[in-house]
C-alpha cells in the first residue's frame, strides 16, 4: 500500500499562534507512540501571516492514518487544537504517487 498524507490549513485565533504550536509539540511527545503506522509530521507558518499554518502528516497507509483519526484520544488533541483556530482547517487528503529526498 502507498503512504497516505493529509494537508490542512488552518488559522490561528488572535493570541493563540503559540499555542497551536506547542499543542502539535504535545502531539509529538505523546500520541505519536500511539499512532501506528505514522512517519511523520510538518507544521509551517506562512512568513507573510504567521498566524496561518500548513502542516502534513504522513501515515503509513491509510488503514493506519483511519485508526489514528478515528481514535478517541485524537479526537480529543483535535478538538482543543480547533479550540485555538478561527475555523475548521481546510483539509486534503491523498495517496503519494511520487517522493523525492535530498540532502539537507
């Protein structure tokens, strides 16, 4: 099966841009041992709005990124995130066709 990745954007409420920050560093620290299957995660702010994130998680399939969203302790990391958030975030999900790495 191919890694699945989810894209969201999302903007932070006046104030709270730290925040969303340390609530995905939370993230990293704890549900991440929980979360079969997953590989990896990126959170950007937008160097013209800093209070406008994009992120990406990648799974390792989508049958493990499924069990990750549909666990309950991720619903509850994913409600207090909203909580910190204009809005919903803008989602897209999909199936990676193509990944490239160099060095850094």
């Amino acid at each position: 099966m191919a890694p699945h990745m989810t894209h969201f954007r999302m903007r932070a409420r006046t104030g709270e841009r730290q925040k969303v920050i340390d609530h995905f560093d939370l993230w990293q620290r704890g549900r991440r041992h929980q979360a079969a299957g997953f590989v990896r995660f990126v959170l950007c702010s937008n160097v013209n709005d800093p209070e406008e994130f994009m992120a990406y998680a990648m799974f390792a399939d989508k049958k493990a990124y499924d069990a990750n969203s549909n666990h309950p302790d991720q619903h509850l990391w994913y409600e207090t995130l909203r909580s910190y958030l204009v809005s919903d975030p803008e989602w897209f999900d999909g199936t990676v066709e193509v990944q490239r790495m160099g060095q850094v």
